[in-house]
C-alpha cells in the first residue's frame, strides 16, 4: 500500500514483504534503489534537493519509524506496528537469506574497521 502523507510517498511493508522484494530483485539481477522514511529523513527530503531526487529514484520506501505509522492511520491509511521495519530488523532475515541463496554480501560506510566487525560478528552466525 502506498501511502501519501507530509508531502512524501512510502509504502506500507511487512518485513516479509520487503525481504521478498530484496530476494526477488537479487535474483533477477534488476538494480533496485529500496529506501527507508522516518521524521528525520521526511525533514530532509524537504530540504535537500539530492535527498529529494534519491526518494524519487526509489522503486519502494519503507517505513522505519513508529511516528509514521500513527500519522497515517490519523490520515486513514490501515498501516499496523509490523509495516514498521528498521535495519535492525532485517539484518538476521536477510542475513539468513543470503546464507540460503549464496549471496555475496558486501558492507559500506562506517569508520575504518568498522564494517570489517561487523562482517566478522556476522559471519559467525551465518558463514
């Protein structure tokens, strides 16, 4: 479902539905921009035309953030707790997913060493 509210566009996902949207752009090879809005990243979409132009290059925006959730059934939308997801609440999922599938997964940003602690934490729950 997509949802239309504080002059930005999201879409209403379950986890399920967003690793499924994942998996399936992965093994369909399609490069496929998936974002995520909270109120911060509402802010900055209203004031930073880059952030602005990503959104619109986004082919689904999930929702990471409570506050959204309870705005858009104030608006009439039937969003529920679980089309909140966070990158916390993927990581395992997806993680687990990739073990399934032999995907390669690759890490960006952080300081240096950062996402090499990450990956190593990782690995030791799905080599």
């Amino acid at each position: 479902m997509r949802v239309s509210l504080l002059g930005a566009e999201f879409d209403a996902l379950t986890l399920s539905e967003l690793c499924t949207l994942i998996s399936d752009s992965i093994s369909l090879a399609q490069r496929t921009i998936i974002a995520n809005h909270n109120l911060h990243s509402i802010y900055l979409f209203h004031h930073d035309p880059q952030m602005r132009n990503f959104y619109r290059a986004a082919y689904k925006i999930h929702i990471d953030g409570m506050p959204l959730i309870y705005l858009a059934r104030l608006f009439g939308y039937p969003t529920q707790p679980e089309h909140r997801v966070t990158y916390l609440d993927l990581v395992q999922p997806l993680m687990a997913e990739s073990v399934h599938q032999q995907w390669r997964v690759f890490y960006l940003g952080g300081k240096p060493g950062i996402a090499q602690a990450a990956a190593q934490r990782l690995y030791l729950t799905f080599p």
